[in-house]
C-alpha cells in the first residue's frame, strides 16, 4: 500500500531536518494521490535541481530530473509549467548545504 502524498510529504521535510536542512511545502496539491515535484538548493554553490516523480516500465518508482538546468529560475519556471498541466501537483522545497534530496526511492541522473 502506497502512502498519501500528504504524509510522504510530511515524512520526506521530517528527514530533511532530521539531517539539518530546511523543507517546506511550497505548494499543496491533492492530499490522496497528488505527483509530487522536489526542488532541491545549495545556496553556498548557487545550484538547484528539480526531481520528479516517474515509474519505470517494469512499475518501479523512480526519481528523474525532469529540467537539464541546475539554475532556480529555469526551475521555477518548469514547476509554473507543471502546475498548470496539473493542478493537483505538490512542490517541496528542500535547501541543504550539501545539496541532498532525501528521497529514499531510486534516483536516476542525481
């Protein structure tokens, strides 16, 4: 059984401060069933990456970046892109002096 997207949330900002870094929810989608989009800044080297939720052809959950730009702008902008396409959509923010995302599933390119 997967879990709500409103407590994977919850849990993924818990590990995040668990390790000191700082997450919160910058947009709130559907609580049951909304994808999930985590944008991850490194403020000391000026980067940011974009994760997306994806299920591999043999079902498996997977992690990609769906933007080839490590810039927050260009990020913003394909989050403002994807929001529109689906409204239901969460946004979590993580910024983390060593860059890390936190996920625990599989991570393709990151």
């Amino acid at each position: 059984m997967l879990l709500s997207t409103d407590i994977w949330v919850s849990a993924l900002i818990r590990r995040a401060e668990l390790s000191g870094a700082f997450g919160m929810v910058i947009r709130k989608g559907d609580a049951r069933a909304g994808a999930v989009l985590v944008k991850v800044l490194n403020r000391p080297q000026g980067t940011a990456r974009l994760y997306a939720e994806a299920t591999r052809l043999d079902g498996e959950r997977v992690w990609m970046q769906p933007a080839p730009s490590d810039q927050e702008p260009d990020l913003d902008a394909y989050i403002e892109r994807a929001v529109r396409v689906d409204p239901d959509i969460w946004v979590v923010e993580i910024d983390d002096r060593q860059g890390r995302h936190f996920l625990t599933e599989p991570v393709e390119g990151g």
